[in-house]
C-alpha cells in the first residue's frame, strides 16, 4: 500500500484532473441507475394507465438523463487522460533523474535491460491499469452500492438472491487474484531478458555477421521469446477464468431473479414494472462487480510494475555530496594513503590493498599491471566514482569525500576504458567537456588529440553526424574525440584509461607530446605500452591489487622483475622477424 500511495504521489499537479475524474464518474453513475427506475414507472403507471402524457415525460427524464451521462462520461475521459499519461511521463522522469543520480555503485545493482524495462513496459502497465481501470474503479463501487440500495428498496425479498451469489463469486475471484498475482512478477523479469537478449544483439550486430552467428543469435532469441510465450500463457491462462465466473454467476442470478420473480407475480405479490427494474439493476450490480474484478486483475498486475518502479526510485544513493562541500579544487595533487577498495561489502576479497601513492600536482604519472591488477579500479577512485572501503583518497590536498560531486568530477577529466560517443555531431559531443566551448576552442583540443587528422575528411567537420553510439568513426577516432572531449573541460587532473590502445605508435606518441605541454595538470596514464609511459616523471606498477613498485623508467628497469618482463616482452622479437619488423 505504501508503494501504491508513493507512485500516485507523482501525480503532482495532475491531481486535479485525477479528482476532476472521479467525480464526474460518480455523477454519470447516479445518473444512469435512476434510469431504471424512470422505465418502471413507464411500464407500472403510464402503460397501465395509458397514460401518454406520463409516458412522454418519462421518457423525456430518461434522455436527459442519457444525454447528461454522455457528456459527463466525456469529460471524465478527457480529466483521465491528462491525470494517467500525465502519471506516465512524470513516472519516467523520476526514474531518469534517479538514474542519473545513481554511483556505479548503484548501477551495478540493476542490469541495464531492466532498468530500460522499469521506465518503459513497467510504466506503461501502470498507465494502462490506471486508464482501464480508472473509470470501474470509481463506478464500480458507486453502482454497486445504489443498484443494492433499489434492489433491496424495489423488493427486499428478490434482492436476497444476491446474498447467495455473491460471496460465491467473490471466493473464486479471490482465488484466481491470488494465483495470478505472483506470476506477474515472474512475467516481468521474463520481460527484462528477452530485452537483455535483444540489446545485446544489436549493440553486438557487427560481430554477430563478422563471426556469422546469426543463426545462433535466432535460436538464443527464440529461446527467450518461447519462455515468455509460456510464462503469459500460463499466467492469462488463468487470470481469463475470470470472465467466465462472472457471468455464470450473472446468468444464474437472473435465472433465479426470474425464477421467483415470475412466481411472485402470478401470485399477484409483484408488479410486471417492478420485476423488469428489478432486472436492470441485477445487471448494473453484476456489471459494476465484473469491473470491480478486472480492477482486482488490473491492480493485481501493475502491483508487480509498481514494486519495480519503487526499487528504482527507494535506491538509496551511495556517493552524495557533503552538506558543506568544498566546492573548488585547488591543484592536482593526488594521494593515496593507506586505501583499500572492494565492490561489494560482503565481498571474500578487496581489489586493491593498502595502496599508498603520491601524484604531485602538474606530473605525469604512469601506470602498469596485468588484468585484473586493479588498474582501472585505483584511477575510477579519484573522481569519487567509487568510495574507498578503507583509507583516503585526497585531491588538491582534500579528502574526495569533502567535495561537492559536481566540483571535484569537473576538475578530474577521465577518458574511460570503453569509449563512449553520444548520438549526434562532432560538435555536440565536445560540448559535453564545455557547453561554452568556442569553435577555435574545439579545434585547438582536436589538433592536441590529433582528431584533426582525420576531421577535415569528415564531411561537415564539427557538424558530421557520428550516428548512434558513434558508429560513423573507427575505434581509434573514437579514442581521440574522447580525448578532445576532455581536455576541452580544463581539468586539474586528466586520466587516460588505456585510452590511446586503438591508435598507431607514432599518434600515440604525437598525443603524449601535446600532453606534455599542458601545464598545472597532473596526467595519469593507464597504458599497456611500456612506451607510452616510459617518459612519465614516475610509473607505478600494479600486481594483484597492490603496489609491486614505483619509480621512473630507469630506476624500474633496475629494480622491478615485473617492468622488466613487461618491457622485454615488448621490445622482444624473434630473430627472423626483426628487420622490417616493428619495435
């Protein structure tokens, strides 16, 4: 129930329109139960009386009050409408926002397909269940409660028909609820792999025909799509007994109703008038409980989309900025004292150990290990993209933990492992390092990531579209525009994560020397090349988490075992294919 009144609270200034909505419901709902009453007093009075003049203003109450609920039942769908797809897109919006909010923390926690799911098919259950079930939610009950109320007014002792019917069909409504409710749940998570199965496909199209896999993508994709065949076979198979139960408890207390009905009237106990409303409202009842249970089956699905959505929306956020955050970073110097780092509280083992290091403010810092050495984890801890477990992380001679989110991720640039290009132009995706940027500005950080090298040949320059996920440009003009893009941000500390992996030796070498001429920002390297680190004022080496050694090029080769086998490994070639060969 609290998550129920969490998700209606993002009705917000759809409120109104929600309450403009159930009233005019109740309205056209009244108006249509005194219709039955207008038609007996036809039949018992004006018939029986040949009573034309009776008869014609009968019928004349009965069309205005026809008419007066069409055009209520008109403006309740307009007032539902805005007050559902309204809920919708507010919905969405939260979701989004929390996302955004989200550390990696946080996001490791929720698969990407999942996440896609709870801000689309998710919300899209809710709005279906709220503009389907709005309406009988309101009149169910209202037509219930007043077809009772002149049943029982009309004859007390026809009504009491109902008082066996009823709770029988209530039982078996009940008890379909309940079976079909968990099976909800299990639906939507059977939703998310079959989303999972289809982004991984697309995102890999290219190395599914490369590799000629399609028809074992086919099969993996049938597989998932045969599961959720079944899993909504199984759930509607029963959820659809629902209609069934309802009109035979419908049809059996009309039998009945004319049944005893027909008895009382030879019997000269009942009216023929009387027995016909008597009739229409055993119909408005019934029907008012048939939209009673589809609200039950309604409600019953979207219960599992609201606990998704309030798992997204409840995520207590990990990383969030000090009430009295610092909001300026003063230099570049970084240091590690004493800091250990695991992802997962509860986690056997810690991906770094006792990690003690000092960058001084405007150096150039390289680092080197093995897969899995920790690397990429020590480098994600400076922007505070993660907490340290233990220990302290400090940049401009303040603990990260002091800053304001905002202040300290601007003045850390970091070019990820995986390179990450948006939908859109050159120029909109070196915005995302300064909005403000002038066109000299993106230009002068393109030819510094020797992005010009090949932005002259692209059609349009800064405006070519690179397409979705950047798929118009190489791996290697990848990494350079992602390098463009941060530098454009003017960082105290710039991280490249393997960040020049996909680009020939002698662009590498080009980019280290424009590197090397920025001043008052510390560089910090990743690289699996000895030689794009080896000029660095010190390089650390990184083994199973832990610091193996630290010094410069010189002082590794002499001292390091580790740098050594990695160097040589690089420099090494066998004798029949040195010449011509690279080095």
């Amino acid at each position: 129930m609290h998550e129920i009144r969490r998700i209606l609270g993002y009705l917000g200034p759809y409120k109104l329109d929600a309450a403009a909505g159930m009233l005019l419901v109740v309205v056209e709902s009244s108006l249509e139960m005194i219709i039955p009453l207008l038609m007996a007093d036809i039949i018992d009075v004006g018939v029986a009386n040949r009573d034309l003049a009776y008869i014609f203003n009968q019928g004349v109450l009965m069309v205005i009050c026809a008419l007066a609920a069409l055009a209520t039942g008109l403006g309740y769908a307009r007032f539902a409408a805005r007050a559902t797809y309204g809920l919708g897109a507010r919905l969405r919006e939260a979701e989004f926002a929390c996302v955004q909010r989200y550390s990696f923390e946080n996001l490791d926690r929720f698969e990407t397909s999942s996440l896609v799911t709870r801000m689309t098919t998710d919300v899209t259950v809710i709005q279906n269940a709220l503009n389907a079930g709005f309406r009988p939610l309101v009149r169910g009950p209202v037509m219930l409660l007043i077809g009772f109320t002149f049943a029982f007014w009309l004859n007390t002792e026809l009504a009491l028909v109902f008082v066996f019917v009823v709770p029988a069909m209530a039982v078996a409504v009940a008890a379909i609820t309940r079976y079909v409710g968990p099976r909800y749940a299990i639906l939507q998570k059977t939703v998310d792999k079959l989303n999972d199965v289809v982004q991984e496909m697309l995102t890999a199209v290219r190395a599914v025909k490369a590799y000629v896999r399609g028809d074992y993508e086919c099969e993996v994709f049938a597989k998932v799509n045969e599961g959720l065949a079944q899993t909504s076979e199984r759930t509607f198979r029963v959820a659809v007994l629902n209609m069934p139960v309802l009109y035979t408890s419908l049809y059996t207390a009309t039998t009945l109703i004319m049944w005893f009905g027909g008895q009382m009237i030879t019997a000269g106990g009942l009216q023929v008038g009387e027995l016909t409303g008597f009739l229409s409202y055993v119909m408005q009842i019934m029907n008012s409980l048939l939209m009673i249970s589809n609200v039950f089956l309604l409600l019953t699905r979207s219960l599992a989309s609201i606990h998704r959505i309030a798992e997204v929306l409840d995520e207590q956020v990990t990383l969030e900025s000090p009430a009295d955050a610092v909001d300026e970073v003063a230099t570049g110097e970084v240091v590690f004292e004493d800091v250990s780092f695991k992802y997962r509280a509860d986690a056997g083992e810690n991906v770094l150990e006792h990690i003690s290091l000092s960058f001084p403010a405007g150096s150039t810092v390289g680092i080197l290990g093995g897969t899995g050495s920790g690397k990429s984890t020590l480098v994600q801890l400076i922007p505070r993209l993660y907490d340290a477990s233990e220990g302290r992380v400090l940049v401009g001679g303040r603990d990260v933990r002091d800053y304001d989110l905002k202040a300290l991720r601007d003045a850390v640039a970091i070019v990820l492992q995986k390179n990450v290009l948006f939908t859109g132009t050159v120029r909109e995706n070196l915005a995302w390092g300064d909005a403000d940027a002038t066109d000299e500005e993106m230009l002068a950080a393109c030819r510094a990531a020797r992005v010009d090298e090949f932005l002259d040949r692209l059609p349009g320059g800064l405006d070519y579209d690179l397409g979705q996920g950047g798929v118009n440009v190489s791996g290697g003009q990848k990494q350079r525009l992602c390098i463009a893009r941060a530098l454009l941000k003017h960082p105290r500390v710039i991280i490249f994560d393997d960040s020049t992996s996909a680009v020939d030796m002698t662009t590498d070498a080009q980019i280290r020397a424009a590197l090397a001429e920025l001043t008052g920002v510390t560089k910090i390297i990743i690289a699996q090349r000895v030689a794009s680190v080896e000029h660095a004022d010190q390089i650390v080496v990184l083994d199973d988490g832990r610091v193996s050694a630290v010094g410069t090029h010189d002082e590794l080769m002499r001292e390091s075992a580790i740098y050594r086998e990695i160097y040589t490994s690089q420099i090494y070639a066998p004798e029949g294919e040195q010449e011509g060969g690279e080095r």
